[in-house]
C-alpha cells in the first residue's frame, strides 16, 4: 500500500477506491460472477443431457466400426476362404475366418475402440487354429477382450 489508498500490485498502481467501485459493480450486477462453479456446474449439467452418445451402440465410432465389417463382408460375399486371412481397412486389422458349415466368411474386427469390444459380422460358429492364435498374441493385434473370445475358438 502506497500513501493515501493506491496500492501498487503486479507492477500496476491502482487506486483502492477504483478497486471498491469494481467489486461493487461485480456484486451488483453480476452475482453469477462471483460463484462462477455454480455457472460451470450448471453449463455442465446443461451440457450432458445434451450431448450426443460418446460410446457405445449410438456412438460414431461404434457405427464405423460396424460399416467397415459391412463393407468387407459384402464386398467378399462371393470369395469363401478356405483358411483364415487378416486383413486391414482404415487402420483396423481384420480377421475373416470359414463359418463352420463353410457357407460364409466370418469377419472379425481385432481391436476395436469402441465399444462393444468385440466385432463379428456375420454372427455363426468358426474355429481357427493354434498358430493363428499365436500370430494373433504374437503380434498383439487383438484387444484383450478379442483375445479371449478367439481363444474359445481355437480348435482342440
């Protein structure tokens, strides 16, 4: 504090009475402001009702996630493997596999990012080798849910 009411702060030199006059006017007509978690909390809250589906069924990854195994399966209706094969679209590794009765090709998406954790279009029995659940540990291009569900897969 500097003589009569200036106050000198962070290199400024403020006059105390310009410092009332301003919490005056913040009191006055902003009360909002001086609580301003009170604000926030009700932008939040506001906010969350609001917002769209971040995971899940209705996310948009979750939809990708499912449009890409879509497309593959559609696009390689007519070619049947015969052994499992991977694959890669849009950064995702994919796994078609022979459904057990052989008429169709099982795709399995290895690591997906959005839940549910485990992709397999169309759904059906398959099974697939010792070796090809190494490659899959191996490499570790499968989450750990993936894993376990293709673990109950593999050929005894």
């Amino acid at each position: 504090m500097y003589g009569s009411g200036i106050l000198r702060q962070r290199g400024l030199i403020v006059h105390s009475s310009l410092l009332r006059l301003a919490a005056q006017h913040n009191s006055v007509t902003r009360p909002h402001m001086q609580q301003p978690w009170i604000f926030s909390a009700l932008v939040v809250a506001a906010m969350s009702g609001c917002s769209p589906a971040v995971d899940g069924r209705e996310s948009s990854g979750d939809k990708h996630e499912w449009s890409i195994l879509q497309s593959r399966e559609y696009d390689a209706r007519q070619e049947l493997v015969t052994a499992p094969r991977f694959t890669s679209d849009d950064g995702y590794v994919l796994l078609v596999v022979p459904r057990n009765d052989r008429s169709k090709n099982i795709w399995i998406m290895l690591s997906p990012k959005s839940p549910p954790f485990y992709k397999q279009l169309p759904q059906g029995g398959y099974t697939i080798s010792r070796s090809t659940m190494d490659i899959v540990i191996r490499q570790g291009i499968a989450s750990s849910t993936v894993q376990e569900v293709l673990a109950s897969h593999v050929a005894e």
